[in-house]
C-alpha cells in the first residue's frame, strides 16, 4: 500500500506530509530503503568466491 492515500489517525492529515511524529515514523518505515551496505557487501563476496570456485574447477 502507498503512504500517499493513508490518513494519520493521530493529526488526521495525509501520512505523506509527515505532519506529526506518528505521519513520519509511518512514512519512514513505508517508503523503501533500498540495499544496505551489509547486503551489498555480502553480495559482493558471495560473487568472488563464485569466480574463484569456477576457476578453481577450469584449472584442474
């Protein structure tokens, strides 16, 4: 569900304006956040280790 359609409860205006602290907390925790460092990180020793274990195999 998008954050631009919902109300606040708390201050009755759109959650999207971030109005109060509940508008905010809400529309921090909806919006994406993309990869962190830590996913990226391991993503990319994940994919060295691959190439080293596929050249590993076409060495022997």
């Amino acid at each position: 569900m998008a954050y631009d359609r919902l109300v606040c409860a708390n201050c009755a205006a759109p959650v999207a304006e971030g109005r109060c602290p509940v508008c905010r907390a809400s529309r921090e925790r909806l919006t994406p956040q993309g990869l962190s460092p830590a996913m990226v990180l391991t993503l990319v020793i994940a994919l060295l280790g691959t190439l080293a274990l596929l050249a590993a195999v076409r060495t022997v």
